[in-house]
C-alpha cells in the first residue's frame, strides 16, 4: 500500500521503510512517524470506535492527549490494549488492531447505540433496570459490562522486565519545548545538575510542529543546535520519551522513562519501562498547551482534529489526513494551520472563522463571522456544513477539518498538591494559580505565555531564578512574539449532538441534561455524565463541559471552578510501578542458618512472615505430612529432637538500669533475678493487652537477651526503642537487635543434655544441678566456639536452646544431627514445634492475637501492681475484667477420633447456635500423637471454672459439629516434671 | 417523578424536557427539628431513613461543598460483611441487607452488584482465622463459604499460583458481597430525602456550634446560623475538625487512603479479589476499570492525596497477585481522608452535650456501612437510645475496656 | 516526603515507621489519683489537628532513632525535626 497522503519535508527518515500492520492489513512508515501519523500517510482515518455508543473515530491530536485512536499494541502477553496510536513510536514490524468493535471496525454491532443515543442519555442507567430486582446481576449489567470497556487484556502474565532508580538534580525541566529548552541551557551552562525530561521521542516540543523560523532557520535546526550543545554537557542528562507524571511531597518527582517501548523486541534483561524518583529542590514546568476543540454538531468524525495536530502531522510527520482540508477557528492559530498547509501542497477549502473581523489570506478563503454548523460522512468526514454570516449556508466537500478553539496550559502538575489555577481573561483560560507544589515554577505556554520568544525567554529567566544564576543570560534566539488574546468560543449555538468528551461520548446536550437535574458543581457533571473520566482525563474536554455549565448556571467560569489534576498525567502500566518486585522477588525472602541443610534433607518449607521455615522432614515411605509430623513429635518426646528457632527475635539489651528497663517492659517483676537465670515475660501494649512473651535471659548483671516471637519481633523492638527513647531518656540501657546474629537451635527431649553435652565442651556443667531449669550463661561448644545455652522449654520436654554465631549454624545443626545418631535424633520443623507447644499449652501467636489480655490468657496475677509497667493501668479497665471474661482453655472431643477444628466456636450443650449464644472459640488445634487424640486451645466464657464441661464445638462454615470436653490447657507434663528432670 | 423505564423512553421521545433536578436546592430554614452536618453517604442516608422509617421531615442535611464529595465519592465501592466480632458482624450484615433493597427503597439504580469478595488465604494461621471470622458471619446469619486453593484457582485461574512468593492456599468467601455505583449512593439518598422533604444545603459550612447551658441550640455556618432540636455530625475524615468547634477531642486521627483505577478495559474480574499479604484489593467497575488499593500512607493527613511509596507498594502487590495486570494502565490515583479510631471500628452515638449527635470513626470501612449508618443514626437521633445493631458503638467504649478491635492492633490508629 | 533527621541530615521517609502524635512523650504517672482517666485520655483521645502536627517516627532503616517532626498535616510540609529524646528530656522525662 502506498503512503497516499505522504507529503514532502518533515522530520522523518525517509531513506528506511518501515513495516507495520493496522487491523492485520501491510502499510509502511519510516522512522520519526507515530503510528497515528503513519495511518494517516496511509490514507486510513478510521482508528477506532468510542465508549459508548461506537461511533467511528480518528485521531483527534499529535499527542498524549488522545482521546479517539487508542489500539491495541503488539500480540499475545505483550498486548497493551488502549495505546494512543499518537504516541507510539513506530518500529518495525508494529502490529496493532481497532478495539472495542465486534466483528470490525467498519462495521460495528454496537453502533447500534448510536441510532439508541436518545434513550442513553447521561445517567439514564440510574433511572431505570431496577425491575424485577434480581434481573441486576443476571442481566442488565452482564449486558451493560460487556459492552462497557475498551481494549482486552491478554490475560497472560507479562513477560517484559520494568525497573526503578532514584535520580537527583538542582532542577528538573519538565518538558522540552522553547522554555524547557532555553532553561536547560542556561542551568546547564551556569553548571548546574539538570535533568530535561519530556514524554516525547523527539525533544523540542511545539518547535518540531512549526514552521517558522529561529534566527532565521527553521525552528527545528536551532532545536538540533540546542540539544547537541546540551548532550555535550556532563552536567545535563536529557531524558527523552520520559513523562514526568506527578509532584509529589518535598520535591520528589514521579517520571517514566520508555526505555523499550520504541524497539520491535527488547533485549534480554533491557526493562521495558523505568520509574524514576527524581528528587529535586527546584523544578521548572515547561509543558506548553494543549488546543481545544470547539463543539458542533457532528464534530466526532474521523478527519476532524485539532488545527494544531493537523499542522503538527504536516509539518513534522509529513502526512495529512485528507488533500483537501478545512479550518474551523475563533484565532489567529488556526490561520497558522491553514497556511502551513497550503505551503505543503494541501488545499484549503476554506478558513471558517467565527470572528467577522478574522484576517484574510491570498492563497484561500476566510470565511468570516462563520460557523461549522453540521458534518457528513459515516466512516470519515465527507462535507462540512457552514453557517456563513449572512445567514446562507454552504457545503465544503473536505476530508478533513482542523479545529481550533484556542489553547489552555497544561497546568497539570501545578496542580498535584491540591492548588487551585486561576482564570486569565486575555486568555480565556486557567493558568497556573498562586500556590503551586514548593519548589516548582512554570515556564512559557503552561505558564499562560503563548509566544515564542516569550517561552524561550521565560525558560531562560525561570531557570536563572530557579537556580539563583547571577550574570546575564544566554542571547535568546530571534522568534515569533505576536502578542496572543483568546476570545472564547466553546460551541456553536443551536448544538445538541456535538461532542466534547469523544471517548466517553459526552455532549452538549448531556451537560445541559445535567444543568437541568441539579448535577450543576463540576464534580457532579463529571460524575453524573462521565465527562473526563475517560484514558485522556479530559485534556482535551474538561474546558468545553465547564463551560457550557458555567454558562447555563449564569456564572462565570472560575466561579463554577475546576477539577482538580491528579497524577499520573498520563496512565502508566501497573507493572512500571511494581518494577522488579513480583513473583518470588515480591517479598526478601529471609533463610534461618540451618536452612540449606535443611533442603539437602528434603524438607518442606513454609512461609512464615519473611522467613521461609522446615515445616517438616518427610522420610521415605511417608505419604502423608501427618506421618512425618506424628514421627517428629514422638521421636523428640522419646528421645531427643532438634529445631531451628533463629527466626525467634533476639534483642540485646545493655546498661546498668537494663534490669530497671526490663521491669517496665514487661508487667511481671523483673527487678530482682539472678545473673545466670532465665524468665518467662509478658509484655502488654499500652492498652492493657498482650503484645508478646517472650523469655529474658541475664548473662550479667548488665546484660539481657530478650526474645519476642518470630512474628512480633520488629514490633517489639520499635516499642522497647519507644520506652527507651521517649518515656526514659536517662535510663543507661542499650537495645540492638541480634535475631540474624545469632543461630539458635531448640535441642528437646530426654536425652537433649546427653546430646548437648557432646557438644558443649566438658569444663562446662550442663547438668541438672549445674544448670537447672531456667538456667542461661555463656559456653563453648566444639572446642572454644563462644555460645550461649538457655534451659527453656517450649515443647515441654527437658530442653535447651543453643545459639552460636550465625556464621557457624549449619555446622552446628550438622554437628548435632551427626552426635545425635546414637539417640537416634530427629530434626523436626514447625508443624511438630506447633503440635508440642499445644500440647504444652503454651500460647503463641493465634493466641496472642492482639484482643487477648494477660486475664484471657490465664496470666492475671502476673501483671504487677506495685511497678509501673506499660499496660498495667489500662489492664485494669472494667470492661477487660468482666466476670464472664474469656479464658484460655483446652479442648478434647469427647468421642475419640473426631477433629477439633481451629476456628471453631464453642456452644453450650444444648440450646441454639447463634451468635447470641457464642461462648468462645477455637485458636489452635492439632492432633496430638502424646495423647493420639485431636486437641485444640481456645478462649471460653468464664472458662477457667468450666472444666470437665461438654461443649458443642461448631464450625457451619465447614459443616462440622463436635462434642468436646473443656480440659486444661496443659495436656502433657501438667506439673512441669519433665523439663525439670 | 418516579424513575423507571418507562419514564426513561417517555422522556427520550420527548426531548427529555420533563427531566426535574434530583433535589431542590432551598435556602436554609431558621429552625430544624433535626440538622444533619455533612452531605455524604451517611449524613443523606441518615435524612433519608429519618424521613422514611422514623417519620422525622423537618429535617436539613448541611454540606460544606457539594453533595457526595466526600469518601462516598472517592472510596473503592466494595460492599460485605465479612467482619468477626460480635460488635460489628450484625450491623454490617444488617448494612448489606439494607444494600439488597436500596434500588427499590430509593427508587434509584446504584446498581448494587452482588458478585462476591473473596479474601486470599496464604498460611494455616491465617485460615485458622478466616474459619473463626466465617463462624461468625454463619452465626450471624450472614453467608461464608470457606474455598480451597482449587476452588479459588478454578474462578480466577489467572492468579500466580505458579510462582509466588506467597502461596494460595484458599479464600473466605462471601458470595452476597460485592460493589456500588459510588456517587450514586449519595444522589439516590439525596433524592429521596429531598423527596420527603428534607432540605438539602450545598455550599453551607460549619463554622461553630452554639452550646449554651450543655445544650447544642444550632450551628453558626457561612450562611448564618441555623436552629435545631438536635444536631447531628457525619462527617467522617473531618471528625476532629468539626468536633473540636464542640470541644471534644476524638478517639480519632485522620489518615490518607490512595485509591486508583486503570483504564477500561473489557470485563476480566468477576468480583472482588482481597490480598491481605499484599496489601492490595481490587475489583472491577462496570465502566470497565480496575478499582484498587492497600494500604493507609500511615502518617496523619487532611490533604487528599498521598505519595509514591503506597503507590508503588499497591502495585506490587497487584503484580504479584495476578501478573497479567502488568500492561494495563493506572489513570488516576487519589485520596480520601479516614477517620482513623483507636479500635477500627465507628461510633454512633450522643456527646456529653445535649442535643449533639456523632457519626465518625468509619476507617475504610465507611462506604459499605452507608445504609446501617444511616439507619443507626437515624434511629438515635429519633429515638435517643442506639439501634440494636450498633450498641457497641460507644464513645466511651475505651474507657470502659470495651473495644472493638478487628485487627488487634491496639490504640495505633494507622494499623488498623 | 523527606525528613531531614537532625543526625544524617535528609532522608526519605520510607526508611521511617510512623506512631503518632508526640504527645505520647507524656505519659501519665500511674500512681496519680486520676491516673485511670489519665492513661485513658494519653492512650486515646488526639487532637488530630489540620495544620501543624507534632508526631513521631521511628528510623527503623536507618539509625533507630524516634524522631519528634513537626508536619503541616494539610500541606505535609515539614517545618521541624528533633530527637525523640531530647524533647522527652523537656517534657520533663528521665527514668
């Protein structure tokens, strides 16, 4: 296929063809196109179909603020569905489809909504499928979801890699047109760090779209001079096809760099798309405008755009919609487009401009005092329809019309912070307002100045201020400085089907529909018509529904006020804002010391917060986790067994008040125990309840390990860090957290000492007198590795817990299993850890869950009344200390073999099952091989005088009931000999 | 006029001319029985159930800007009643079959859209929990289906059960949960309260109480002062603010939520997907677009808007989760501000000053309990005693240890 | 945001956990006559005020210092930061 609508000139590369195709049919492009202006080389207008009622639809700009060609880009799991086809760069072997059309996008099914249009009115889903009620779900909105929506996903993961990275500068140009352009210049000669960033492939900005002439040369070549200078420059990093997307707080920028989204196939490990922080005091927004549309009646079809684009696809990209255009304008701008083209070779039909004293040209007619009052042309204008001035008519037969209503300033950003624009009459537009994100200024067109020189000028001087530059400025390049007024010309009179939000399919009719129901505020228009609610965020809409409102309330614009901006300024792939972290990179994956020893022995792992534990250790021939687990639990309480408890949190706590410290920690006494012993704790949240237990051991009169449980352990520090820093500033006490530092090993069950006492070395002495229950101090193992042993027991066997330095943990677990052989050891992972320790009727965390108090956990009288602890106050609130209050219990089925299931809710024997008679639940459960029954641990109403009592446990969520006994929670070992012996 | 289909056609046929606007726009009354302050989705629906359930029409409904600008129009528009504890379970299930019957009570389509929540299960604690909490939404007549990983995979197949780092092991699912038309929550309650012929005030804002004696008279706004028999605060993420003109202080804080949504895109999520360990959630709206988000920015804030670390953070967990989201396109990120309380759970109840009324304390769960809201608060304000499914709802549950704490985070409002 | 920590000078809030407001310094004396009332009041009523804010952070991945930062809570403009423990020692906390 031929580029029919190819012109001469432009910035294009016209010695390498591109190919690509559009809806499965071969066109060619060459480098410097986009895919909209090579379609439109290509003769196609037709690019897509709106939201609602599936009009045809082309492109309506040259750039980001596309509302009408979006595609979807590439296949397979890099589809990319709503892609403006004005910002892709073109590649090679681009393939992208029409979307939202079915079966194509000729001839549409749903257009059908567009012969409905006067029954799908704004709103008019809030008025009416509400009968029968259950048809909602079933029907109306499988119907409406359907034909809502644009392009598809492909439902494949996304195969691409995405990347993040901080950068820092002493300005950040945002945008690089004239201003940004000068301003680079200027900061970049003065030395200072500059970061230009702009979303296009090529920088310039309007510059690139334009005629005229810098210093007597094209604008472009004084574009090529400025940016070849400023590549030059170590100090100034350019940073094109990067969108600066939000300002967000103290200077920190938001911006994404396509880095692959120009290349036909990424390089392995190349990111598609980079999101940058850029921190930077001062930054200078350089973002020009962004034309209007002015609204008529059938202003939607494909050929019509924005004058400005029109002249942007001759001037730079060489193509043009159609041979024969019109202008339809209420400025000076729009004569611009018509003589741009004329010089190309385009022949203007006519100018029609609604001022009747609009200028006149030689080479085509002005229709002055006119207006476009109708358009023609299913699938692409084919006549427009002018209302002259003396009130005739007249048919121009066009392919093609540009439309100019005059420019607003992309104020965008000035706005992230929740600052306001403000209206300037000569404009007739809002501008940047008085409070503006700190550290921001703006420059040139988005700062309301709409000439050349004027932006090239304000960069220049935006930059020097920025930056506080003494001396004089670079000479500013000779330019354009015809002074610009807007008149404001939003829509044609008598209009009732013409478009101001083309995606969304918003018209003047709807927004008067909305006047007439009360939705009169912006926010209510917005909401209740969809206005700028669509992929371009009404760039190129808001302006026109805002007036037409102001307008029917009898208000002026800023009174009837504006929107507020919100980031991104233009959307951004979820996956550029994950980068990196997904799958198994989502999370740090944090491994106990024992872990790889643990993997050679074929261990199941599980996730455990962060860190990755030994669930169990499967042996050949067991099938079924329980036999491992069964076997582990069996194996330790007859022998000895083995457990990697590094994950528990370990913080070091040092001074001479430490022992003070540690007291008003936790709620029992901890002033007064001896060097050499080890206490169980509980430490409550200020509120009174439980926060964690945990054990402190006293290596020295000055020196505590304290542990937390592996899953509190950083909230523990924090809080202990809390009440060191902020309650008792002059107390001489130290925290550091030493959980990674340290391997710890529970070593449980009768022959634990006779294990360890081949490990540790024989000057120590481990025995029952020598280091009783609760005993901790300093050893050696293995001869003279420094270690510490504690006597604690959370199995409820006799145990010890071993730590060395982490370095040396898997030698010691290796260490341990090879000594261990003659008592046959076993490892066992936390699933045993969890069946002993309920067994024990230890609490852990489903008990310690954040609503359970030291009373709930049967530990009342620990909590200390003669100190003050955190907690201790509150703890006494009457509402925690009810007569029915829960209590910790154990559960037992009263038929042996049936399940206690965790989550459970206990009910009285007999009567309903209902929330009103829920007498508590079940935290914990397991089979316990030590009873070979089911057991579980739970809270129950008064529970601690309800033993022997039998229960219904009921689980309806499961479809379980099970006739339980309340026992005690501590089913093995009740008086504690065995860690004792 | 009664909306219908009907009246749609006959309105499309001709012009559309009879269209009448939703709700009046009066100019304040000197005198109320009952003033409602804050034009969101609970102060409307307190109107509304005033007028309609407790008989109560001399009643205005007073708003600082523009009806429904508040967090019934910036919220995630998910509806459930998957709560655990006994405090919360009947009102949100009482929220939820207000919910089922709002299209019909309002004569408005908030196309209340019942496709289900489910809420990933990634470790045996965690389902540990999940089986208590769909106990007690079972046992208190709500509905909860416990699913294993093969049952979640075969209804979103397109979740990582392949390579994550959090492994799913189930979901708790709620089938009768699901979303709501946002914005229209806040038109249809102020439709049919203006309809009933509360006054509905725009653009009115509170700038003081008159207390005299230990008795509310009225409130000094910027258009004058308005009497009233009783006054009653909705004003969620502006609690403190507002209450502090009474000269209360709050078991509340202010906080930033982010919500975003992508692009349109055609229908790929049947319900709501929540990912606790990711700090992310996330439906899809008829219009097409992904509504998402996760977690508070953490730090005490009235702005609106929030920063990049929760922007990235949500993303990530939305890329880990389901990794075919990776290509389409956030749009808009914005923010609302919570009224953070000491537990995670609201308050409806009276002040120690007489006549004055408060509704606040809603976290992010404020949008689903719109209707019990308003019911509840009608009812106190109607009556002076609580409704039966908000008696835990208490101001001074903290000081009697009565707390009602979801999470078990304690008095750190941002962990809730 | 950027929290200029008076010790490492500025770094980015991400490093820092969030508590609240610093009123949380001044802890009541448990053997006070109200101190039930006290301790009510400390643990949960806030002045969550729209304006300036003094809070505390916590550089967990940083130095571990808790931080005292005054924050505009409707501009989020910092205006202030001072160690945590300093002003305990104002407050009139010492062990």
């Amino acid at each position: 296929m031929t580029q029919v609508n190819r012109l001469g000139g432009g910035q294009i590369d016209r010695t390498k063809t591109l190919n690509f195709k559009f809806d499965n049919r071969n066109y060619t492009a060459h480098p410097g196109d986009t895919l909209a202006s090579a379609l439109l080389a290509n003769g196609v207008r037709l690019m897509g179909r709106s939201f609602k009622y599936h009009r045809p639809r082309g492109v309506l700009s040259a750039g980001s603020e596309e509302p009408n060609a979006l595609v979807e880009l590439r296949k397979g799991s890099r589809k990319e569905p709503n892609t403006r086809a004005t910002t892709i760069e073109m590649f090679d072997g681009l393939e992208a489809n029409s979307q939202n059309r079915w079966p194509s996008l000729k001839f549409d099914a749903l257009a059908i909504n567009d012969q409905l249009s006067r029954f799908l009115t704004a709103g008019f889903y809030y008025k009416t499928f509400m009968w029968p009620a259950v048809f909602w779900e079933k029907f109306y909105e499988p119907l409406i979801r359907r034909a809502a929506g644009l392009g598809t996903l492909s439902m494949q993961d996304d195969p691409d890699e995405y990347d993040k990275g901080f950068r820092h500068c002493d300005l950040l140009i945002i945008g690089a047109g004239p201003a940004g352009l000068m301003a680079a210049l200027t900061a970049g000669r003065a030395g200072s760090e500059v970061i230009l960033a702009d979303e296009d492939f090529a920088l310039g900005g309007r510059l690139n779209s334009e005629s005229f002439l810098l210093n007597d040369d094209q604008a472009e070549i004084w574009v090529a001079q400025t940016v070849a200078e400023l590549s030059a420059m170590p100090n100034v990093r350019l940073m094109p096809r990067t969108t600066t997307i939000g300002a967000f707080d103290h200077g920190i920028y938001g911006a994404v760099e396509q880095t692959g989204d120009h290349l036909a196939n990424l390089p392995t490990g190349k990111p598609r798309q980079i999101l940058w922080r850029i921190y930077s005091k001062r930054a200078l927004l350089c973002t020009g405008a962004t034309e209007r549309p002015i609204a008529f009646e059938n202003n939607d079809r494909p050929g019509i755009m924005l004058a400005g684009a029109l002249r942007s696809y001759a001037n730079r990209f060489a193509a043009t919609p159609a041979r024969r255009v019109a202008i339809f304008t209420n400025n000076d701008d729009g004569h611009r487009t018509a003589a741009d083209l004329h010089a190309k070779g385009v022949k203007i039909a006519a100018v029609v401009d609604v001022r009747v004293d609009a200028p006149t040209s030689g080479d085509y007619e002005v229709l002055r005092g006119a207006q476009v009052i109708d358009t023609k042309g299913r699938l692409g204008l084919a006549f427009v329809e002018v209302g002259l001035a003396d009130g005739s008519n007249r048919t121009l037969d066009v392919g093609a019309l540009g439309v100019s209503g005059g420019w607003n300033p992309n104020v965008h950003l000035t706005c992230h912070q929740r600052g306001r624009p403000t209206w300037d009459e000569g404009l007739s537009a809002f501008v940047p307002g008085e409070t503006l994100p700190p550290g921001l200024a703006v420059a040139g067109a988005a700062n309301g100045i709409m000439t050349t020189y004027g932006a090239l000028q304000s960069g220049a001087q935006g930059a020097a201020q920025a930056l506080e530059l003494k001396g004089d400025l670079p000479t500013l390049p000779e330019a354009e400085d015809m002074p610009v007024r807007q008149t404001p010309f939003w829509y044609v009179q008598g209009c009732s089907r013409a478009w101001l939000d083309q995606q969304n399919d918003v018209t003047v009719k709807d927004v008067k529909l909305s006047h007439q129901e009360g939705f009169r505020s912006v926010e209510h228009l917005k909401r209740y018509t969809t206005l700028g609610m669509a992929t371009d965020q009404g760039k190129t809409s808001n302006m026109g529904g805002l007036a037409i409102m102001a307008e029917l309330a009898g208000k002026s614009i800023p009174e009837t006020g504006t929107t507020i901006f919100r980031p991104p300024y233009t959307p951004v792939p979820i996956a550029t804002f994950a980068g990196r972290l997904k799958g198994q990179e989502f999370h740090p994956t944090r491994l106990p010391p024992s872990h790889y020893w643990a993997k050679e022995r074929g261990a199941v792992f599980v996730e455990v917060g962060n860190w990755l534990r030994a669930q169990w250790f499967p042996l050949p021939g067991e099938t079924h986790w329980r036999q491992s687990v069964d076997r582990e639990v069996r194996q330790t309480r007859a022998s000895v067994g083995v457990c990697d408890c590094t994950t528990l949190g370990k913080i070091d706590v040092q001074g001479t008040d430490a022992a003070d410290f540690l007291n008003r920690i936790y709620c029992n006494g901890f002033a007064k125990f001896a060097v050499g012993k080890t206490r169980y704790g509980l430490m409550l949240r200020e509120d009174g309840i439980a926060m964690d237990d945990g054990t402190a051991a006293r290596l020295a009169e000055d020196h505590f390990i304290v542990t937390t449980t592996t899953a509190n352990a950083v909230k523990v520090y924090q809080h202990m860090e809390f009440v060191r820093q902020c309650l008792l500033p002059d107390m001489d006490v130290q925290l550091i957290s030493t959980t990674e530092a340290w391997a710890q090993y529970a070593v449980a069950g009768p022959n634990s000492r006779k294990l360890l006492q081949k490990i540790v070395d024989p000057e120590f002495d481990i025995s029952n007198e020598g280091f009783p229950f609760m005993g901790c101090g300093n050893v050696t193992v293995c001869g003279g590795l420094r270690a510490r042993l504690f006597r604690i027991s959370f199995s409820g066997e006799l145990a010890f817990e071993i730590a060395v330095p982490s370095r040396y943990g898997d030698a010691l677990m290796r260490r341990l299993m090879r000594e261990g052989e003659e008592f046959n050891v076993v490892p066992y992972g936390t699933e045993a850890l969890s069946v002993m320790r309920i067994e024990k009727g230890h609490a852990a965390g489903n008990e310690l869950n954040g609503t359970t108090s030291a009373l709930n956990l049967g530990m009342a009288r620990m909590v200390s009344k003669k100190k003050d602890s955190i907690g201790a106050t509150l703890s006494e609130r009457e509402g925690l200390n009810q007569p029915d209050a829960l209590m910790m219990v154990g559960v037992k089925p009263v038929n042996s073999g049936d399940k206690v299931t965790a989550g459970g809710h206990l009910m009285n024997a007999s009567g309903p099952v209902d929330a009103a008679n829920d007498q508590g639940y079940i935290t914990s459960a397991a089979f316990s091989p030590s009873l070979d029954s089911h057991i579980g641990l739970g809270f129950l109403k008064n529970g601690g005088e309800r033993q022997g009592e039998k229960m219904r446990l009921v689980s309806p969520l499961t479809e379980l009931t099970v006739e339980v006994e309340i026992v005690s929670a501590h089913f093995v070992d009740p008086q504690g000999e065995r860690l004792r012996a | 006029m009664r909306y219908s289909g009907f009246q749609v056609i006959k309105e499309a046929l001709t012009g559309h001319k009879g269209w009448k606007p939703a709700w009046r726009d009066p100019e304040p009354k000197p005198q109320y029985d009952i003033l409602i302050i804050g034009g969101g989705g609970h102060g409307l629906a307190t109107a509304h159930y005033l007028a309609k359930v407790y008989g109560h029409r001399n009643v205005a409904v007073i708003e600082k800007g523009w009806i429904g600008g508040g967090n019934v129009g910036r919220n995630t528009t998910i509806i459930r009643s998957n709560y655990l504890l006994d405090g919360n379970e009947p009102f949100y299930e009482f929220s939820l079959k207000l919910w089922e019957g709002l299209e019909q009570d309002l004569n408005y389509n908030a196309m209340v859209s019942q496709r289900g929540i489910i809420n990933l299960i990634h470790s045996d604690a965690q389902r540990d929990a999940f089986t208590r909490r769909g106990n007690a939404m079972i046992l208190n007549g709500a509905d909860a289906e416990l699913l294993d990983a093969d049952q979640v995979r075969r209804e979103y197949p397109f979740l990582n059960f392949n390579n994550a780092r959090f492994p799913i092991k189930g979901g708790l699912a709620q089938r009768r949960g699901g979303t709501v038309r946002h914005d229209a929550v806040a038109w249809g309650y102020a439709r049919s309260a203006d309809k009933n012929g509360v006054d509905i005030i725009q653009n009115c804002e509170v700038t003081g109480f008159r207390i005299e004696n230990g008795r509310c008279l009225g409130v000094e706004t910027s258009k004058g002062f308005i009497g009233a028999g009783k006054v009653g605060c909705a004003v969620a993420g502006n609690s403190g603010r507002l209450m502090g003109m009474a000269g209360m202080r709050l078991p509340i804080e202010s906080h930033v939520l982010q919500a975003f949504v992508s692009e349109g895109l055609k229908p790929l999520l049947p319900g709501v997907i929540t990912f606790g360990a990711g700090h992310f959630y996330v439906s899809q709206s008829d219009k097409g677009g992904l509504v998402f988000g996760g977690d508070l920015d953490g730090y005490n804030s009235y702005a609106q808007r929030g920063n990049l670390p929760v922007v990235e953070d949500v993303c990530e967990g939305g890329m880990a989760l389901m990794p075919m989201i990776g290509r389409a396109r956030l749009l808009r990120m914005w923010g609302g501000i919570m009224d953070m309380s000491m537990d995670g759970s609201p308050i409806i109840d009276r002040t120690h000053i007489d006549g004055l009324y408060f509704n606040g304390g809603w976290c992010y769960g404020g949008f689903k309990a719109t209707p019990a809201s308003g019911h509840c608060f009608a009812h106190l304000l109607a009556k002076d005693e609580p409704h039966p499914t908000a008696t835990a709802y208490r101001l001074d549950r903290f000081r009697a240890g009565r707390m009602i704490d979801e999470k078990g985070m304690g008095n750190q409002p941002n962990l809730h | 945001m950027i929290i200029q920590h008076p010790l490492l000078g500025p770094r980015d809030s991400s490093e820092f956990v969030y508590l609240g407001d610093a009123s949380l310094i001044d802890r009541p004396d448990w053997q006070a006559e109200n101190a039930a009332e006290a301790f009510h009041d400390y643990a949960y009523l806030r002045d969550n005020p729209a304006g300036e804010h003094r809070e505390l952070w916590f550089h967990e991945g940083g130095d571990r210092s808790w931080l005292v930062v005054t924050r505009n809570t409707v501009t989020h403009e910092i205006s202030r930061v001072e160690l945590a423990r300093d002003v305990a020692r104002t407050r009139g906390r010492s062990k």
